[in-house]
C-alpha cells in the first residue's frame, strides 16, 4: 500500500522568486509601487500607532504553528494561503507527502499547518517484496500505517528503529499456523519462520540423510499449510538386461516364394544396467535408471527369403487328399516339429530328404504350398511308403 497525500510545489522558479511574485502582484493590485510603498509604510506605522487604529499591512501579518514531521514552531507571516507559506519557507512537497490543510487553503492567524514526508520502505512480507510509502517516522508507526499485523512476527529492525527520508528495507515475516505429518503423528505449531526449514526445527523434527518434505525444505511455510515429512532410505542394484537382436531379410530368386531360410541365427546382446532404489516412508518407488554399459552386442539374424513362383502342379500327385494326410502327419501346422526334432512341416520331412527334393533350410520354416509341392514330388517317388501310417488317407 502506498501512502501520501499533498500537492507538490510549483516548478521552474525558486520559492523566494514565487513569493517575491505574489507580493509583487497584491502590490499592483492596490495600485502601489515598492518605493511608493517603502515610502508610506513607516508613515502609516506612526499614524496606526497614534491614532491606535488597525491598518490592511497590519491585519495581513498572520501568527500561524507549522509542524514539519512532528518538529512544530510558531512564526509570522504574510502568506495567503498555505501554498504561498511552504514555498516562503522552502519547503517542497511531492505525491507522496501530506499537507494539512491543503496547499490552495486560505490562511488566517492562528491557523496550523501540518506538513509529512513520505519514506520509501522496501518491504518483504512473508516473502512478497513490493516498494510502498509511509509518512510515519519509526518501523511501529509505518507498520501500524500499512495494516500490518506484526504481533508474534520476526522483524529485521525494531518497532522502535526510525525512518529516515531515504527510506528504509524491512522484512516481516507474520506467525502463522503449520501443521507437520512426521512418522506417523501430526503436530501443529505457530511460527515465524521464514523457511519450511526453520519451522521443522522448532517443531523438533531433524531429517536425516536423504529424508525431505513434500514441498522444497527452503520455501516460504503458509498459514494453514500443512507439509509431510518423506524419511528416504535409498539404494543402488546393477542389473544385466537383454539387448533385443534385429532381423535382416534378402530376397532370393532361387527359393519358392513364402519360403524363408535362416543363414545366420541372431542373438541377443546385454546391457548392465544401474538403477538407483529408494523407499518413502516405508514404500517402495520405482527405480531410477542412473547409468547403462553395453557389455555384449546383439548379432543380426539374417534371412533369406524365397521369391520364385512355385509350380502349379505335380503330374501324377494332384488328385490325392494332400490336406488329410497334413492333418493326419502333423494336425494341418506348417511349423510342427516331432518330439524328437528330427522331422517337421505338414508331412513330417526329416531333413535329408527334404533337402533331396530341392528344398532349403529346415521343411517346417517352409510355405505350405512349398510343403505341398514337394510332398507330391516325394509320391511320385515314392507313392505313400514315405508316410507308412496316414499315407492311405490321400486317397479319401
């Protein structure tokens, strides 16, 4: 809040010049000149005095009390208003001042005139800081001037330390009512404190290694506010973690297409992890990924992929009920292996043959068609005998 009252004297001439112009005015309006003047008055002086009457000089001189901050004195004057009185005095007033009765009042004898200059007070307010204005002349009354409740408040000078005209920096931080939850029980205090820190103190509360509150320890504690003590207990766990291996396709003329073939199998990489634990009053946070190392690489899996058209049939094998022997060999999936990993695919190959007939790889990483293709091949071998128990089902 700022405080302030009064109009500021005029500009540009000094206050004597400006009194000097106003006498020099009353005198043009009385039709008198100075010396005319300086000639008459000691004459109406003497005929004043022996004819015991009153003259206008006379009833113009005026006994007034100026107080200028609180320092008051009696003295005479000739001024008309208050304005004309402060700028004969040299006294100049801004905004920020009071004047009592206004600069432009009339004057009479035995008026009193007031006059109190504004002070500059930085003031920080429970931490606010902002630039106001009081006329008051110590800490107490400037307080009590801007509404500031300062009973049980820290002060960073006396109630009774003074302003001076230059202003002054002042810090106040106000009691308020904090409320601390602590290791499982509440306490309520009044403090002054300026930080969260200090209040924990005078609550008797001490944290401890990486213990801290639920808002930062040096922020300002507001009335009301009520702040959780974290206990922390913090811990440090290197794990090593999979590095997932990537998987690189070549097309290939020279295989079926939808036949895939592994020439280089992949592997995995690893990576050493540290990760930072912590618990919080007793609970477990998620860990906090501090530092990774790459301690093994992962190896690229590389796959050839067949793209040649496969035929559309195999003379003397396209009649038969190719999907019963499948479903018989290996329950119609592609990719069956039998416990002993020796065959697989829908017509369960074992390797060499498979590769006998022009296939790639292993059989059951081959297409389905491609399956089909070459078990039609293997039976105009062969006929059924490669398929001793279900080979009689290709002709159902």
């Amino acid at each position: 809040a700022e405080t302030g009252a009064g109009a500021g004297a005029g500009h540009g001439a000094g206050p004597g010049a400006r009194a000097e112009a106003r006498r020099a005015a009353r005198r043009r309006r009385t039709g008198e000149k100075p010396d005319t003047l300086r000639r008459l008055v000691p004459q109406a002086l003497v005929v004043a005095f022996l004819a015991g009457g009153t003259s206008a000089f006379v009833a113009s001189d005026k006994a007034v009390r100026l107080s200028v901050d609180g320092v008051p004195r009696t003295m005479h004057t000739f001024a008309d208003d208050v304005e004309e009185l402060l700028e004969e005095e040299g006294l100049a007033v801004s905004a920020h001042d009071i004047v009592a009765p206004a600069p432009g009042s009339a004057l009479a004898s035995g008026d009193e005139i007031v006059v109190r200059y504004g002070r500059p007070v930085m003031l920080t307010l429970d931490g606010q800081r902002r630039r106001v204005w009081t006329t008051a002349r110590t800490v107490d009354g400037a307080l009590r001037q801007l509404g500031v409740r300062a009973e049980g408040a820290y002060l960073s000078a006396s109630r009774s330390s003074g302003i001076s005209r230059k202003g002054l920096a002042l810090d106040v931080w106000t009691e308020r009512n904090v409320t601390f939850m602590a290791d499982g029980r509440e306490r309520t205090i009044r403090t002054n404190a300026a930080t969260v820190r200090e209040a924990l103190y005078e609550a008797g509360i001490a944290l401890h290694g990486q213990d801290t509150t639920s808002v930062p320890p040096a922020s300002f504690p507001r009335d009301g506010q009520t702040i959780t003590v974290m206990r922390i207990t913090g811990s440090r766990e290197v794990r090593e973690e999979p590095i997932r291996y990537a998987i690189e396709k070549t097309r290939d003329s020279s295989l079926f297409a939808g036949t895939e073939v592994v020439v280089r199998q992949g592997g995995p990489g690893a990576r050493r992890v540290t990760y930072a634990l912590r618990t919080v009053n007793g609970v477990k946070q998620k860990p906090r990924k501090l530092a990774e190392e790459v301690v093994r690489e992962p190896v690229t899996q590389r796959v050839m992929v067949g793209t040649k058209p496969l035929p559309d049939s195999v003379q003397g094998a396209d009649g038969l009920n190719w999907d019963a022997l499948a479903q018989c060999e290996s329950g119609g999936r592609p990719g069956a292996v039998d416990p002993s990993g020796n065959y697989g695919g829908l017509y369960q190959f074992d390797r060499g043959t498979w590769h006998a007939l022009g296939g790639s790889g292993r059989p059951q990483d081959a297409s389905a068609a491609e399956q089909t293709y070459r078990a039609k091949k293997l039976f105009v071998q062969r006929g059924a005998s490669p398929w001793p128990h279900c080979g009689r089902r290709l002709y159902q």
